[in-house]
C-alpha cells in the first residue's frame, strides 16, 4: 500500500520531533513550509524564518525540552499528533521537569506542514509552576474536583 504524502510528512514530524534539541533546530526546515502559520496558546507565528527564532529562543531558555509522540491520526491533508512534553527551566518549579500533555494539528500543502495548532493548557506549562499563581491554581483544581 502506498501511503499518502501527509503519512510520509506525519512520520517525519514524529522524527524531527523525537531527537530535537538546540543543536539540531536546522532541521526543522525540513518539515515546515517557508509560509508556515504556527499558533499556541500564547503565540501566532507566520514564517519558516520566524518560527526557527522561536524555536531557537525557547531552547535557549530551557535546561531541556524533549517531545515524546503517542499518536497521529491522518485525514486527507490534515493529521492530528497527541504528545507528551518534558520540560526543564530553571526559573520554572524550582528547575524540575515539567510535563505538559498536548496535542498538535498539522495540514500539509506541497509535502510540508503550512499550518500548526498546538493545544496544550498554557496554566499546566507554565502558571502552575510559578510560586503564588501555582499553588493558587492547585487550590482551585482542588476545589472544583479536578
């Protein structure tokens, strides 16, 4: 069975996914279309030169950011990825490694991804780290049975 370029694309995500680290973020290049839109709960980014400054950025304030992949899910252009990121920061709980669940929707034109959404809760990254926020933020998932 011949698999779609999305499939191809998805399983080169996972990959560049799976070993990136501060020495390697040419290689997202790779992936991403040069019109890439990426949107987060905290960020809208248009362009591949843009979104590798973010990304260079990001792992040069973390003492270490690793993605583990769970699933995908592939739908004509569009693919779905539920992921697990291991977070480190030393202004962020104390250093420790912080675990963010999320999921990405990727759409892909001309064999790379043009369009990422990230979905993560932005409070579980980074507000429940923080000294008063966190621990007001745990007081109230523990009031409303969370």
């Amino acid at each position: 069975m011949t698999r779609s370029p999305t499939h191809v694309g998805v399983s080169q995500f996972v990959t560049t996914y799976q070993a990136l680290n501060k020495d390697n973020l040419s290689s997202l290049a790779t992936i991403y279309h040069p019109k890439i839109v990426f949107v987060d709960p905290a960020h809208e980014i248009t362009g591949l030169e843009a979104f590798i400054q973010y990304f260079s950025l990001l792992y040069e304030n973390v003492t270490d950011c690793q993605f583990h992949i769970h699933t995908t899910a592939v739908d004509g252009d569009d693919a779905f990825v539920t992921w697990t990121m291991m977070l480190s920061h030393p202004k962020l709980d104390g250093g420790k490694t912080r675990q963010v669940q999320g999921c990405s929707h990727l759409r892909f034109y001309d064999g790379k991804i043009i369009r990422h959404r990230d979905y993560f809760d932005l409070g579980e990254m980074l507000y429940e780290a923080l000294p008063v926020i966190g621990r007001l933020l745990k007081h109230i998932k523990t009031r409303l049975g969370q």
